[in-house]
C-alpha cells in the first residue's frame, strides 16, 4: 500500500499469516453389536447398559498420545464418532471442523475390527486431492491389506515411532502408502497425552497405559504381541502421567489400558503407591495368578482398585498360548473367591463358542453363572480377530462366514462352530446373555459388590 503525502511515497508491506496445517483425529468409537436382536435385549438389560456406559466413557488414549508428538506447526482436532451418527454428517463435521474454517490436510483414524469398514467408508466420503487419510491400530497393524484400497496411508505398530516421519512427509510431498514401526519404541519416552484436546468437560474415567502387550500368546488374542514384545512404563512415567490426571480431577477414575497389568516380572509396589496417593479408583485386566501373591494382592486392594476383570475364558475349552494362566476350573473359582476376599470386585470374563460347545455345556455355563461368586460377568462369544492364530486356523479350515470385518463385534457369530450352526449358536448366546443380565441376576451380582466394597470399608477403618 502507497501513502502519499508532499514528494514522499511511503511503502507498507501487509503480512498475511499463513495458516498451519490441520490434522484431524478420528476415534472410532461406541459399543458395536451387529445382531439385532441381542442388540434390543441388550439395552433393556441394565448389566450390559452399565458396561456399554462405562466403555463410552474412555478417552482415545491412543490419539491422545499419538497427538503429544505432533510438531507445533500443526493444529489438532479431534473428533469422536459414536458409531450411531449418519457416515455423511461425521464425514462434514471431519471435513469442516469445529475449531477453525481450515480443512483438514490429513485425517487419522484409530478403528479396532468392528469399526474399521466404517473408518472406510468415512474415508472415502473425506478423501480429496489435498487431504490425505490414514489408519492406525490394531486392525490396520494385523489387516492391512484389508485397509489399503480405502485409506491414503496405512500404519503399522506403534504409531510413536512413525508419526511425526509421516506428517513431515506430506509436507514434502513424499508420503508412502505404508509406514511400519519396528516394534523398539520404549514406553520410558511417552508423551503425555493431550487431554486438552477432549475440550473443557473431563471425561468421567481417564485411561493410562502401565504395560503395552503381554507375555502370554492366548490364540483368541489380537493384542498380546501385535505391537511388538510385552513393555512396561517405567513409573516415573507412569506417576507424571497421573500427576497430570489429578490436577484436572481429584480423586479419579482410571482405567489401565493393558492386557495383563500383573503379567510382568516388574515390581508393581511404586505404582500402586503412586495410585494410592492420588485417590484414584481404578479398574483394570489381569489374571487369576495375583491370587497367589497376598502380599500384591493387598497392595492392589490398598491402593483403590474397585475391579479386575479375570479371563476364566471357556468353560469347555482350553486355549493355546494360555502359558502359566492355564488353570483347571477350581482353582480359577479358588483365585476368584481369595481376589474378592482382598476387596477387589472380580469381572469374570467368559469366552462362548469355543470347539467343543454344545446346548448342553451351554445350559450348563447359565446353571453356574447363577450360582457363582464374581462380583460382576462379561460375556463374549468366540471371535477369530485378524492376526490372531484362531483367525488363521478357522481360515484355513474354511470355517470363517462371508460378510464384513464389523460383524467381528464379540457378540456376532462369525464362524461355523463345531457341534451346532451358526444360527443355533447366535440363538444361544443370546438367551444365554438374556439369562445372566436379567435384573434378578444382575441384583444378585450387585449384593456382592455391596458386601465386598463393605468389607473392604471395615477393613480400612480397622487400620
């Protein structure tokens, strides 16, 4: 611009900012159940409704840390489908954002299995010649043939170590179609994760990861070894990341990440100190061997954990790859009994459809179930996940059924079972699951909740 004024000719130069490149992170989440008709029972069952709440609740803790390492030449924005919302309107909203007018230069999804043809189909709706889509996960580490005709980008293993590599080179114009993490990240240099990009409102329940993979290889398992070897956090890693939790909530509600938080050699003391002193009330996943270390076990109790959910697994049937957690049926009850003696709530996790199962054995699986002691009951049917070796011994034996990965939702019967179809073992589990979440049972559940956080109150004003 040119002021002129007498014989002198002033020059301004206007500056126009650029804006930096967004990227904007999709978490595919919500409970997905693809059968229609356990998905009606099941939300007149207040068991089944009170989990499905509670797994709505977490935070992606994956985006959220993936998000940590993003250079600051980028905007983030996260968006969190609910699986229920029209695939357009998620893919507008992705496409149009809510912090700013600028589109979106790359679009990262995390989708598990069931959720990954939708991550898909929003790709396509979003994919343009300037906006570049990717999938991470593990769906897309274990099927990633099955990502590529529908994502720009394909990412394999741990996205820590190949994220901020990937951004760099959409910039540059140099991206590949696959890029694959070595399976070497240390959990010792993780981020803090971006809870600020959950907005003002804190989630009800906060997650930490403490242990990434297991030592076990269960063949019905995606997660064990997927990502690379069985990783512990350091707990000075483990402590920040909490710090960080309790400054936006006292006294939280955390749910550990992990496999099978008790699987490692490691000493869990400084860990369940660090939990112990923030307040936090925690759930998590491990196996019924804490059972024969008391001196853990109270360790667990003292510092705040409400629930463990124990993989019993199949009633009928034992899997590979179980290594040291393979029990004969009593001394998993014993575990159970001696975990909730110690004032720990115990989610039996139980596995339906295993070869071997019948009408009768599942008749039976109902009889105990009204009877036993856990505190709490996950179902789930047998489901052969991509990269697990059930998935490729049913495949093999041609007994996987035509249709699409978002069957694979562990209520749906995807395979062809040994002793019964296909539809006779849907029809099955869902009485089954109608039987066990009755409100009868679930209230007879509830008491022994009641009684264990009761003892567990008397036992601390003991002390």
């Amino acid at each position: 611009m040119n002021v002129q004024g007498d014989d002198v000719a002033i020059q301004f130069t206007m500056e126009v900012p650029v804006p930096k490149p967004k990227l904007t992170l999709v978490s595919m989440s919500g409970l997905r159940v693809g059968h229609e008709e356990l998905l009606q029972r099941g939300l007149k069952l207040p068991g089944l409704a009170r989990r499905a709440s509670a797994l709505s609740q977490l935070p992606p803790l994956g985006l959220l840390t993936i998000a940590a390492l993003v250079p600051e030449t980028w905007d983030i924005e996260l968006v969190l489908d609910d699986g229920v919302t029209r695939e357009r309107e998620v893919a507008e909203r992705i496409l149009s954002g809510k912090s700013s007018s600028t589109p979106p230069r790359v679009v990262a999804f995390s989708a598990l299995t069931p959720s990954a043809d939708r991550a898909a189909r929003i790709s396509r709706l979003v994919q343009r010649p300037n906006v570049t889509t990717v999938i991470g996960g593990l769906h897309a580490t274990a099927a990633p043939e099955h990502c590529r005709p529908h994502f720009d980008v394909v990412v394999q293993g741990d996205g820590e170590s190949t994220f901020a590599n990937l951004l760099a080179d959409v910039i540059q114009g140099t991206t590949t179609a696959s890029y694959r993490a070595d399976g070497s990240f240390s959990l010792a240099d993780s981020p803090l994760p971006r809870w600020d990009l959950l907005g003002e409102h804190s989630p009800p329940r906060y997650t930490i990861q403490s242990m990434r993979g297991c030592p076990w290889a269960c063949s019905f398992c995606a997660a064990s070894r997927m990502l690379g070897p069985a990783r512990v956090k350091p707990d000075e890693r483990f402590e920040a990341e909490l710090q960080a939790i309790s400054l936006q909530q006292s006294r939280p509600w955390i749910e550990l990440a992990d496999d099978n938080t008790f699987a490692s050699g490691r000493d869990h003391g400084p860990m369940l100190e660090s939990l112990r002193r923030h307040g936090a009330r925690w759930f998590t996943e491990s196996d019924w061997r804490i059972a024969k270390q008391p001196k853990l076990l109270q360790q667990i109790s003292e510092s705040g954990c409400r629930q463990i959910l124990i993989g019993l697994e199949s009633s009928v049937f034992r899997y590979p790859g179980m290594g040291a957690k393979n029990a004969d049926w009593e001394r998993l009850l014993e575990a159970v009994v001696a975990i909730q003696e110690a004032g720990i709530v115990v989610n039996g996790c139980l596995i339906v459809g295993a070869d071997g199962e019948t009408k009768a054995s599942i008749a039976r699986l109902g009889d105990f179930l009204e009877e036993a002691p856990m505190g709490e009951i996950q179902l789930t049917l047998q489901t052969p996940f991509p990269g697990t070796s059930l998935y490729k011994s049913l495949s093999q034996s041609k007994r996987l059924l035509p249709g699409d990965f978002s069957r694979y939702t562990l209520f749906d019967v995807v395979y062809q079972p040994d002793q019964m179809t296909a539809e006779q073992l849907q029809n099955e589990f869902n009485d089954l699951v109608e039987r066990v979440f009755r409100p009868e049972a679930q209230a007879r559940r509830d008491s022994i909740q009641k009684k264990i956080r009761s003892s567990r109150r008397t036992a601390r004003n003991q002390v």
